[in-house]
C-alpha cells in the first residue's frame, strides 16, 4: 500500500446558494429555535446538491437572495438581518451529499415558485477563474408542477440539484465565453425521501446522555467559501440529533471517540454530521426538526478533509490494526491535495459506505467490496501519520448509460402511439422518442412586470416545435422508428448571445 503523500425529482434551472443556517445563541441553554411554534408558521429546509461534472476543478456560485412567491406574497427567506450579505459555495463539493442551506420559518400556505438571484458564477480549472455572462441579470424562477404547501408547524424540504453538465458546458459562445444555462432538478417534499445524505454544520447546545440524543443549531455549509460563517440567533432553526450507536469521530486523529465526546461548552463545540432528517408530517405543531445521523465528525469546517477521487484497488487487511482494511485513494485536481496525490484510507469499525443515491453498503463484505479499482467517489477523514483514517466514503453511484444530445428540432413531429421528433445534431439527425412519463421542461426569458426573468417550468410534448433548440437525456432505443428514447426533454427558448 502506498502511505499518505504530498499532503499539504421536478426539474427546474439554478444555482447553489451558499446560503447559512443560522449561528445559535449561547451554549449553555436552549435557544429560542427550541420553543412551541407558531401554528401558522412553518419551517423550509433548503438543501443542495450537484449532479457530477469532471470539466472543472470548482464551480462558484454567489447569490444574495433566495425567496418563496405565492398567496402569502412576496416571502424573502435570505436575506433576513443586516448580517446577510453576498454568499459563494463551490458546486462541486457537493458532488455525493447534500448540504442543508438554511433551515428557516414561514407564513403557512400556498406557494408557487422558488426565486434566486445569482450575483455571478467562476468556472475554475488549474487555478484559472472564468466568469460566466447570466442572463436577465441573474434572477431565476423555479416553477414547480403545481403549487406546494408549507403546513403551520412542519418542515417542507426543498432540494435543488444542480446538473453542471448541462448548465455550462453545452453553451460555450464562440467569442471564449461561458453562458449559464440553468438546470436543475427540485424536488419539494414534506417527507423525506431518502436519496443522498444530507450534511449539516453546527453548533452544540445541549447534551442528553439517558436519551443519547443532543441539539445542533446549523451555522453555516460545508461548501461555502470564505469566511462569514453565522448568523443572528433569531434566525436559527435548531435539530434534535440521535446518533445512535453511530461513530462520533476524532478531529485530532479521526478515531471514534463516542457519544461521550459530545458536549456544551463556551464557546461551543462544533461539529459536522451526516445522515437525514426525520419527517415532521403528523407530528404536533410544537415538533423540533430531528436527525438521524450516521457520522459524526467533531471540529471546525476545516477538521476533516473531504476528498474527492478513484479507488486504485479494493481494500486489504491493516494488520497493525486488527478488524482494520485500507485502500489507495488518488486524489482528484481542485482540492486541498496536487492532483495525483494519493492517501491510504483506513476503513475503521465505525466508517460508513454509501453510495451517492443514499444506499449503504451494510454487509462487511459487501461494503468493503463496493470499494474497487476506478471506482470513484468521496472520503472523509482526518490523516494520522500518514494513515487516512476515514469517518465516511460515499462512492458516486453507477451511471446507468445516459446519454445527452443537443440540436435543433425538425420534421416531422409525431404524436400518435409513440410521441416523437426528429432532432438535428451536429453530426446526424436522431429520431427522439418520449415516454408518456418523461420529464419535458421549457427554458425561457420571461418578464414578470420588474424585469427579465429566467424560467424553467414543466411543459408537454405538444410545446415542442421545428428550429426549436431541444437537449434530451436517454439512451439508444431498441424501439422500432426510435433511435433514441428520451427520458427528459429541455426546450431552450433563451438564445445565446
């Protein structure tokens, strides 16, 4: 084995927001978050994720508000206080979790859409920053299939998945630059639908050993770049956390220390975990938000390296540590280690597997066999004298043969036993078949009476029309009169300039 070195679904367009759960309030006793709600006040979790793209070493993108419209108007969710101001996460940390932006309360009722205003985007490879041109000054409506309800005292999640792919790199101008061309799946549930582990920041504000349970107030995201990580204690939605008999690891050596470890202090304690939240559906309305956590990582945001990366083979038995395996882990470029550095990863008795779309490998076995030659993926840890000694790894779950083309739609259009269309790429002309079922979503400038606004909303097969610009994702098709069978459909009605 080679040691530690060089160590130094609804569819919708958007962004990441770096957005900060807010920063709690003294250590010592429950903060206010921890109180009965107010029955006509619900709670929105916003949480991001990030389809993988290998095209670039890191995607910022910055933001600086983020609000729900519907019957109850107008509702800005960020900012809230004077402390709140521009936000930068990195896309493309989030390539195997999801980050819990903010968890915040609003006014009951019915809303229609999600509103983001970007401020602007860096795509970075080999340290190189280029800016993206956004369109319509970089406000954005995510249109849901209908409205959605935020219940008086219940949490409504709402997960934005970024594709990278297909938002930049399909719309490279001719002039060098970069156009934003958002896509995103959202999907808004007010059950959790356990898909990917979600990750969450925070601060320790109190401890029950008898329930073996204890209280995080969320203060800022993983991905977030830079510093301001916090906010006004009014703002902040705190968690009640079981872990279980999950492993609450070590910031010094990334060992399992136990829940014993867990503590309030002055200042706090900080620490990351990874799991899911419970669902708050038929509870009272005075339910705090609760989370199942399957790791628990102790430090500041810095303490434990995340790195992303390919498994060079699977693991061996550590025999200076018995019950122990390790596996070799090339670091991919854009992160705290050069390209090409590579850690041994130790597979501790506590260490979880997971793949990207939320399953764990739970068998010892099977687990440690996940872990092969090129697979690729994210480890945490903490390095200890040249052993990686990881807390999580979450392998990017295999890709099941989508393909993505792009081109401009021509005759004929049909619509009878199969709904099809011819497209014209720029090598051939495909005849694109779509399911009943697909997804078909319509990209559009729209002016909502105070400007250009970026829309992407659900439409139907009958919207589609010849010279259109049109981007499926599918696969061959097998079907008779099919070359390829489309199970998304994007119509691009914004033209690049």
């Amino acid at each position: 084995m080679n040691s530690f070195r060089n160590l130094g679904r609804l569819v919708f367009p958007a962004v990441l927001m770096s957005l900060l759960l807010g920063g709690c309030g003294g250590s010592s006793s429950s903060p206010e978050a921890l109180q009965p709600q107010d029955p006509g006040v619900g709670q929105v979790a916003l949480l991001f994720t990030d389809l993988p793209s290998e095209d670039f070493d890191q995607i910022l993108i910055r933001f600086d508000e983020v609000s729900l419209l519907g019957d109850e108007g107008h509702q800005v969710i960020y900012p809230q206080s004077a402390d709140d101001g521009e936000m930068e996460i990195d896309l493309l940390s989030l390539r195997q979790v999801s980050d819990v932006a903010f968890i915040r309360e609003v006014p009951a009722g019915m809303y229609s859409k999600v509103r983001l205003h970007l401020t602007g985007i860096d795509l970075v490879r080999d340290g190189v920053a280029t800016a993206v041109d956004l369109v319509a000054n970089g406000k954005l409506d995510l249109n849901p299939r209908g409205e959605f309800e935020v219940r008086g005292g219940q949490m409504l999640f709402i997960k934005l998945d970024i594709d990278a792919n297909r938002s930049f790199q399909a719309h490279q101008s001719g002039n060098g630059r970069w156009h934003f061309r958002p896509v995103v799946f959202m999907d808004i549930f007010g059950d959790y639908d356990v898909e990917r582990l979600m990750r969450v920041f925070g601060e320790v504000t109190a401890v029950d050993s008898t329930a073996m349970t204890f209280d995080l107030c969320p203060v800022g995201m993983i991905s977030q770049m830079g510093a301001g990580m916090g906010m006004p204690a009014e703002h902040s939605q705190c968690i009640t956390v079981s872990p279980g008999d999950s492993g609450v690891f070590s910031p010094e050596d990334g060992t399992d220390v136990g829940f014993g470890a867990l503590e309030v202090t002055e200042p706090a304690q900080q620490l990351t975990m990874i799991g899911y939240f419970r669902s708050t559906l038929g509870m009272e309305v005075d339910a705090m938000s609760e989370f199942d956590a399957v790791v628990v990582e102790l430090g500041d945001v810095t303490a434990f390296a995340r790195l992303g990366g390919m498994a060079l083979g699977g693991p061996a038995d550590y025999d200076i540590e018995a019950g122990t395996q390790v596996f070799d882990w090339a670091v991919r470029s854009g992160q705290s280690l050069p390209e090409g550095t590579v850690v041994t990863a130790q597979l501790q008795d506590k260490t979880r597997i997971f793949d990207s779309e939320g399953n764990e490998f739970v068998d010892e076995l099977v687990g440690s066999s996940a872990i092969q030659q090129g697979v690729t993926g994210m480890v945490d840890g903490i390095d200890d004298a040249g052993l990686f000694r990881s807390s999580l790894v979450v392998l990017d779950a295999l890709n099941t043969g989508d393909e993505q083309l792009s081109g401009t739609v021509a005759s004929p259009i049909l619509s009878e036993d199969m709904q099809s269309f011819a497209l014209t790429t720029d090598v051939t002309t495909e005849t694109i078949c779509v399911a009943s079922d697909a997804e078909i979503l319509k990209l559009e400038s729209l002016d909502d009476g105070s400007g250009a606004v970026v829309t992407l909303s659900p439409s139907a097969f009958d919207e589609i029309e010849i010279d259109q610009t049109v981007e499926v994702t599918g696969a061959a098709s097998e079907t008779a009169g099919c070359t390829f069978d489309a199970r998304i459909v994007i119509i691009d009605l914004i033209p690049v300039t």
